[in-house]
C-alpha cells in the first residue's frame, strides 16, 4: 500500500518497501563526460527505482586534481543528475568534485525526482591520501527525508568514525558512496555491517570496480546490510544491482528491541 500526499515541492510517499538501486561501476579515470555517458547506460535498464545511489567522485575516480575537475553546483554533471531523477522519477545521489564560494569539496549531491537538491560535504577527509590538502572538509551531518524514509548520506573514509555517524537524528538509512581499494577490503566489509547494527538501521555501501589512474585497485562488494547485520554484498565486477528495504520491518525490530533508547548523549566539537 502506497499514501501519496502533496505537498509544495514534491511528494512525501509512506510505504512499506523502498527500492535501492547500486550503480557499481568501474570509473574511467577524470573523464567527466565519457563517466555519465556509462551511467546513463547502466541506469537506462533500470525498472522504476526509488533512489539511485553511485559511488564517491563518480564522474572522476578519487581525483587529487580538483582544480582541472571541479564543478558548479549548476555544473554539467549536477543538470544530468536532474534529468535522470526526473526521468527515472526517482532520487539520484552520488559524490563529485564542486567549487562553491571558492573552496573545493568531495560533495554528496542528492536531487529528488522535481529537481530540489540537497547536499553533505565529507567530514573526514583520508589524510593519508592528501585529501586533506585539496579539499575543505564539511562541518555537518545532513538528514535527508524521502517518501517517509530518512537518510543519512555519508562518504567512504567518513566510513571510520562511528561517533560521526551515531544516529541521534533517528535515521532510518545511512548511505556510504566510497573508492574503497582492495588491500582494506575487509575493513570495508566489517564496518558497513556494524554501522548497521549499532545504529539500528539499513545501511547501504557503494564502492567502485576496477583500478584507478593512482594505481589502486578496487573489489566492488557493495551492499545493502540489514539493521540486524545481515548483509548482502555485490560481486566485484561493474554491475547494477536493486535491493528492497522494508519500513515496518526495521520499525518493529526498533519496537521489539530498542537500543536506541540507551545510547549515550554527547556535543560533537568541530
């Protein structure tokens, strides 16, 4: 059963089931154009999905020249996000290079089906990579509500810090878009399915394929893990993949074993 109610921008939907489709993709090293032209092919097969979700620096691979990639917020790449939710009517959601106020930031955009866009900046940014150097890091979390779902969007390396992404703001879905490379593989697999459980909700991982102009190489394996730890992981090869998330399931496990209720209370410093 499906209540649509209008409202200014754009529909607040309560359902049961919302499906999640994981674009996997091996990344053609900064090459903007020839990226999204791949998408809209993987994307195009794709039968009525609520929420698209691709991976970090989509248009690019995890890039460490942003002043030869970056975007505007009315960029290229942001406008083609618009025409496929408005296409697909579904919200599309993925990290990218943008310049805004004359800093650059790894930046989630999320675009609903009628063009609104909300955004996260990544908190922490991989030191050890030099991220730190190009980039200016976000300063907040940001919630984002959808057909009677919330969303917490978050971006790989953020992936490590379990205070950044407590869940006081009683999401029901945290998403992580990353280039996480094989040698911590492992790691990747192990802490997507305990932000899950110490948080009491889906979590959903999109990782890359394939090897990227720095050398590195990447296993894929993204997933959509259940808030009881149950994960189910993609292969490693570029690939599409939609999961199903049940609300009244992660409502009545929140009811039947509220651990939430418990958590600890604190300020974040930043």
């Amino acid at each position: 059963m499906v209540l649509l109610i209008k409202n200014e921008k754009h529909y607040i939907t309560t359902m049961e089931n919302l499906k999640i489709t994981i674009i996997q993709p091996d990344i053609i090293w900064e090459n903007i154009t020839a990226n999204l032209e791949k998408y809209s092919r993987l994307i195009g097969d794709v039968i009525q999905p609520d929420l698209i979700v691709l991976p970090e620096m989509f248009t690019t691979g995890f890039s460490m020249n942003p002043e030869k990639h970056k975007e505007p917020m009315n960029g290229p790449t942001i406008s083609w996000m618009k025409n496929i939710a408005k296409e697909k009517d579904a919200s599309v959601v993925g990290s990218l290079i943008v310049e805004e106020n004359g800093l650059i930031y790894n930046r989630a955009v999320w675009v609903f089906p009628d063009g609104e866009v909300k955004s996260y900046d990544k908190r922490h940014l991989y030191t050890m990579g030099k991220e730190h150097l190009y980039y200016e890091a976000g300063r907040s979390k940001t919630i984002i509500e959808y057909k009677g779902w919330k969303f917490c969007p978050l971006i790989c390396y953020d992936l490590r810090f379990p205070v950044w992404a407590r869940n006081a703001e009683d999401y029901d879905v945290l998403i992580y878009m990353a280039n996480w490379p094989s040698p911590r593989h492992h790691v990747w697999k192990n802490l997507l399915v305990a932000r899950a459980i110490e948080n009491q909700c889906y979590c959903v991982g999109i990782n890359r394929s394939g090897s990227d102009g720095a050398g590195l190489s990447y296993k894929g394996n993204s997933a959509c893990v259940s808030p009881k730890g149950f994960a189910d992981f993609m292969p490693e090869e570029e690939s599409v993949q939609t999961f199903e998330i049940s609300y009244s399931d992660l409502h009545k496990f929140r009811k039947s074993f509220p651990l939430l209720d418990d958590k600890d209370s604190f300020i974040i410093e930043i």
